[in-house]
C-alpha cells in the first residue's frame, strides 16, 4: 500500500532498528488519515450535493417529470438551449481553430498579447459579459441605431443570447488545440505538401485528423459550459416566457415561483447530459490515444 | 514541461504544453516562395474574431462605467448593500481560496503519492464540477440543505443555516473552484524528483522537514497560482451563488448579483464601473497566475 511513498529502500537510521516498526506504523497511520480526510472532503463537498438533486428528482415521481417535460415552456427551453448551444460550438470550433493555428504557427509580434485575449473570458463574471452586450446593443448603445434602421432585434432576442455564449466560450477549444498543434509540429503538413497537396487538402487530410480528439474535447466543454450559462444570458435575454427562455433561466423561474419539484427535474436532467457528454468524450479520447500509441 | 493549466477552468486533464509552439518546431521557416495569401487570411480572421468578440466588449464597460469619471462609480457605492456586497464578495472569495488551496492540494497530494482503493474514483469526482453547469451546483446545494430535505432541516434546527445564508454560498464557491487547485498542482507534483526527498531523508531530516525545505519549495508556485484562480473564479461567480443566497441586501447579496441589481434597474453605467473594478481585479490575478505557473519550468529545466 504504502510502497509509493517517499521511503528510502533502506531504513535510514540503521543505528536503531528497533523503531523500524514503529516508523512503518506512523506512515501507515499518516498515510490512512491524509487519503481519509481527501475523500471525505470530496464526498462531501461534491458526492453528497449530487446525491441530494438526484433525491430530489425521484421524490417528485414519475408523473411529475412527465407533466415537467409536457410543458410547451420547458420543451421551448430546451429546444432554446440546443440553439443556443449548437450555434456556439459551430462558431467557437471552427474560428477557434483559426486563431488555435495563428497562435500555434505564426510567431508575429504581439502573440503573448492575443494569448491573453484568449484567457480573458476565463476571468470575467458572466453579468459582466451580458453587461457589455447590453452596453453595446442595448438603449445608448453604439450599435442600436444602425440594428434598429434595419429592424434586427439583438437585445431580449436569440442573436444577444447567442453572442454572450460565444464569448464565455471562446477559449475552451483554443486552450486544447493549441498546445497540440505546437507539439505536433509541421512535419507531417511539409510532407503532404511536398507531395503536392493543396493547403487545404492538407489540412483536412493530415491537420484535422491529428487534432481531432483535442477539437472534439474542447468541444465537449464547450457545451458543457454553453448547456449551463446563466449569468450572461440572463441579462440580455429579459427572460421572455416561452420566447427568450433557455433551460437555466427556466430553472431559475420554476425556484421564484415555487415551483420546485419542475426546477429539481429539469437541473438533474442538464445535468445528467453535461456528465454524460464529458465522460463519453473522454472515454473516446483515451480509446484514441491508445489507438494511435498501438 | 510548461502547462497551461494554470487558469480558470482549466481542462480536466493533467499536463498541457504552452500556446508556445517553441520547442515542438512549429515556428520552423518553410521554405516556400508562394505568396502567403493564407497566412495573412488566418490572420485576420483570427484578429478580427478576438477583438469583436473579446476586446470591444471590454472596451464597452469600461468606456461607459468611466465615461463621466469616477461619477458613476460614486452613485453606485452610494446605494444600500454596495460595500457591503463587495466586501462579502471578497471574503467569501478569499475563505475559498484558503479552505480549497488546503485540501486541493491534499488531494493531489494522495493522488499523486498514494495508491489506494478508490483513487480513479476520486479522480473523476474532482472533475464533476467542470461538467455540472454552474446553476444546477446551486441547485444540488438546496435540494441537500433547503428545508425540504432531512438534511436540511436537521440542520435548521441545531440553527444551522445554508440556505441564503453566507455558508450557502460559500459551499457553492467551494464546489465550483475545487478542481482549479487539484489540477493546477497535479502536475507540477508529478514532475517532482522523488530522489531530492529520499536525498534529505538519508541526511536524518524528518518528514516534517523534509516537507518543509525540500517539497514545499517546489509547490509553492503551482499551489499559489491556484489559489488566485479561485479567488478570481470566486469573485465572479453567478449562476452557483445566485440560487442558494437568497440575495438579501447587506446580508447575502454578492458583487456579481449587486451589478445584475443595477442592470435591471436599468443604471448601466453604475454596473460598468463596479463591473470594471471586478473586472480589472480579476484580470490582475489571472495575470498574475499565468507568472506563476509560467515561472516554474525556468527553474526546472526537463531531463
């Protein structure tokens, strides 16, 4: 058991081998009680809140989780969220990995510069992000009175709700291509190119494939964090019941207004498909991986 | 070996190399004559997407929150809760990243080091809450401490309060932030050289000391790095707060709820300057991390 730990492979005080015993006791004991209090902190904190929903939604009963997804709301609040979510894993995939190989192949002046532009979403509170939205787009905003002479709504309407996802998602796929790309290098591309492949041929026949399993995990927390963004969305959308009313907003709505057995069913059920998108991903990368290692 | 784990949200997965193609040869001169239309076309888009997408958004709050000077930012702290949203905000904050920096780095610790039944399983715990969606963490907390679960009312009535109340929210910041220390200091702890340890131990120094002088050096980096993406992750945090506070004015209410207050009672610009101070706070420690985890392979050069 405690054969990793750091012990030397000879006991190091030989003058004393009486305490040799006694040693190996303490480190048992150190060693027991420090994965001890690990788990429990971890059961605590995150297995017993888990348990908690999944409680919650039993004990409302069957019936209750037919007459939840009956709602034509809750159907539109969901249809909204894969919109929503579809749209900006299309958009984050494709243009992250644009900016995955500037970042990765490009050394201008000024890349540092464009990485941290790539983390900045990372540290801003979703409220800020649909703060700027409405800044932008909203009354007095710099961009209302052109969208208005054209009569596009973006603000209380799908297009702001769209934009704030994006932004909270930007870096997700770019944070797991990039690195790869670096690694990967351009040998390969040079051969193809060499061989008289396009730059796009290229690309979708030797890039694309490398990066795949990186691209499609990136993309996995992309949804993951797109299905479960509330603070951006609830500030742009103006919670229009049946119109601008993604899952999480209605979630929220169900809890104001007491209606919580609707809200537990519907937060386990995002639940269940973000843990089922991510473990599914990452079940297919490790088979990838040790695909391409065999 | 240079990781990028170190910030927000970072992905569930142990070591990254840098956005640096550097060593992996990916800034070799090809040595072609083409014009490189392609070159220039990714580019531009890639520029373009970020400053749309990323910079004019910020330049927006921060224009509009300053645009009159500090006026707005006065009317803001001028209504009731303001300070006091801030301030809970930052304690809140700083307990969280106290608390997770102490036992995420206990749990890289034993996953590291220990080989226990059970180890693959705490593994993936530690990333739930990468996959579960901020608000539906707030959620799972009432469902276990709200009143309508045993646990809840055991609670309440020892006089206990989670549910809006500061412990609520703290256990959500907890929650959210707790993988941000583990896979911050999982890697570096991987990469250490165990001999250095077996080195002092064969010199007499204890366990205590050995601990001390010869590991913690090391971690100090990656656990500090850590710590401030949780502070910064937890002074922004909405959807796991905004459902178990209560939000109640001068009690429960947080910095990131107070300036959703003011957007709703359509006084943009008094949103943006508070929304700019938490966000130029953020942003500093962000930075700051990068430093930090960035620092580290200087000093260890790989075998």
């Amino acid at each position: 058991m405690s054969a990793r730990t750091a012990a030397p492979p000879v006991a190091p005080n030989a003058t004393a081998p009486r305490s040799d015993a006694a040693i190996l006791r303490r480190r048992r004991l150190i060693h027991g009680s420090l994965t001890g209090i690990a788990l429990v902190y971890a059961a605590v904190l995150l297995i017993a809140p888990l348990a908690g929903i999944i409680w919650a939604a039993i004990k409302a009963g069957g019936h209750a989780w037919v007459e939840t997804f009956s709602q034509p709301d809750v159907r539109h609040a969901f249809y909204l969220t894969l919109i929503i979510t579809a749209t900006t894993v299309v958009v984050t995939a494709v243009l992250g990995v644009v900016v995955a190989l500037m970042l990765a192949r490009d050394p201008f002046p000024g890349r540092a510069l464009v990485s941290a532009f790539v983390d900045l979403p990372l540290a801003v509170s979703p409220v800020i992000v649909g703060l700027a939205c409405v800044l932008m787009f909203g009354t007095g905003g710099w961009f209302k009175p052109w969208f208005d002479a054209h009569g596009i709504q973006i603000i209380f309407a799908l297009p702001s709700m769209v934009l704030v996802t994006i932004f909270i998602c930007i870096p997700f796929v770019i944070r797991e291509v990039a690195p790869l790309l670096g690694e990967l290098g351009t040998e390969e591309e040079e051969a193809a190119r060499t061989l008289g492949a396009s730059s796009l041929q290229t690309f979708f026949k030797v890039t694309l494939p490398n990066i795949r399993w990186a691209l499609l995990y990136g993309i996995a927390l992309t949804t993951a964090r797109a299905i479960g963004e509330i603070g951006a969305v609830l500030v742009v959308s103006g919670q229009i019941t049946g119109h601008t009313e993604t899952a999480t907003l209605f979630i929220l709505r169900a809890f104001d207004e007491g209606r919580d057995a609707q809200g537990y069913i519907v937060a386990t059920t995002l639940a269940l498909v973000s843990v089922l998108l991510l473990s599914g991903i990452e079940i297919l990368k490790h088979r990838g991986e040790r695909k391409l290692a065999s | 070996m240079a990781t990028r784990t170190g910030s927000l949200d970072a992905p569930p997965r142990p070591p990254l190399p840098r956005l640096d193609p550097g060593a992996g040869g990916g800034a070799a001169p090809r040595p072609r004559r083409r014009p490189p239309w392609g070159r220039w076309g990714l580019r531009a888009t890639a520029l373009l997407y970020l400053a749309v997408m990323v910079a004019l958004p910020i330049v927006a709050v921060l224009t509009r929150g300053f645009g009159n000077g500090f006026g707005a930012l006065k009317d803001a702290f001028a209504a009731p809760g303001a300070w006091k949203a801030v301030e809970l905000t930052l304690v809140l904050a700083a307990l969280t990243a106290v608390i997770n920096g102490v036992f995420g780095t206990l749990i890289a610790y034993v996953l590291v080091r220990y080989r226990f039944p059970g180890r693959a399983a705490l593994s993936t715990i530690v990333d739930i809450p990468f996959a579960i969606p901020t608000l539906v963490t707030g959620v799972m907390l009432r469902a276990l401490y709200g009143p309508a679960s045993p646990v809840g009312s055991f609670l309440e009535r020892h006089g206990v309060h989670v549910i809006f109340a500061p412990a609520g929210i703290l256990l959500a910041l907890l929650f959210v932030t707790l993988p941000l220390v583990v896979r911050t200091v999982q890697p570096v702890m991987l990469e250490l050289d165990r001999s250095e340890e077996e080195a002092a131990h064969v010199l007499g120094a204890g366990r205590i000391r050995t601990a001390r002088s010869v590991v913690l050096p090391h971690l100090r980096p990656p656990i500090a790095a850590g710590m401030l993406l949780v502070f910064a992750r937890a002074i922004g945090e909405f959807g796991a707060v905004v459902i178990v506070s209560g939000n109640i004015i001068g009690k429960t209410l947080t910095a990131p709820v107070f300036i959703f207050g003011l957007i709703s009672q359509f006084k943009p610009e008094q949103a943006a300057a508070v929304a700019s101070l938490l966000f130029g706070l953020s942003f500093v420690l962000v930075l700051v991390t990068e430093r930090l985890v960035a620092r580290r392979p200087a000093k260890e050069p790989e075998e």
